[in-house]
C-alpha cells in the first residue's frame, strides 16, 4: 500500500496554500506569490527551494499512509517543517493535488503539480 502512496507523492509540487488553525477552528490561509517547489524523488529523497538562492535537502518516507519529511541539515527553510503528515489526495479532473495535513501543529500544506 505505501507504494501506491509513494506514487502519489513522486514529483514536483508547488506549495500553493498554507492553512493555520487556530484554536477555535478559525483558519488562516497563506497564498504563495512565488511557491516554493518540493520535489519528492523515488528513492526518498528529495529537496525544498524557495524565491531565494538556497535548496534544502530533505529524505521522507510513507509509514501507514502518513508521510514523514525530515530535513538533511539543521538549517531548515520555513516551507515545510520536518514532521509527520496525513496524505490527503484532492485531485480531479486532471489537476493533481495533494494536502499534507499536520495534526500536531494543526497546519495544513496545498501541494499542486
């Protein structure tokens, strides 16, 4: 099953949205101007760049259909943090689209193709 989710995530995505809960349910979402660019390659590694000249390596995997992102290095960007997220596929119609959701921080990521 996790190779049937390692397909989903293969590939380079845009992070379109950030969305933050708040404690009562309220959300705030953040639209990128320029999106930062994830690329998760099949042999689970994979990086992060943003508007800036710097690329952050990052390895992941896919545990009971929850994705896991730790970063290579200790400087981290400020795309995505290093955690575990639910995988939650939204694509119709030809749009691919994914939501990593982070119950934890309750924060959730729009990746887009």
């Amino acid at each position: 099953m996790n190779g049937n989710k390692d397909k989903l995530v293969t590939g380079s995505w845009n992070v379109f949205e950030t969305v933050a809960f708040q404690n009562n349910d309220d959300s705030v979402a953040t639209h990128c101007n320029a999106c930062p660019l994830i690329v998760f390659a099949m042999d689970h590694s994979g990086y992060i760049t943003t508007s800036g000249p710097r690329r952050f390596d990052i390895r992941w995997k896919i545990e009971e259909g929850k994705l896991t992102i730790k970063h290579a290095e200790k400087s981290k960007d400020d795309v995505v943090d290093d955690g575990t997220y639910k995988i939650i596929d939204n694509s119709v119609n030809g749009t691919h689209e994914i939501t990593l959701y982070d119950s934890a921080k309750n924060t959730k990521y729009i990746l887009r193709k």
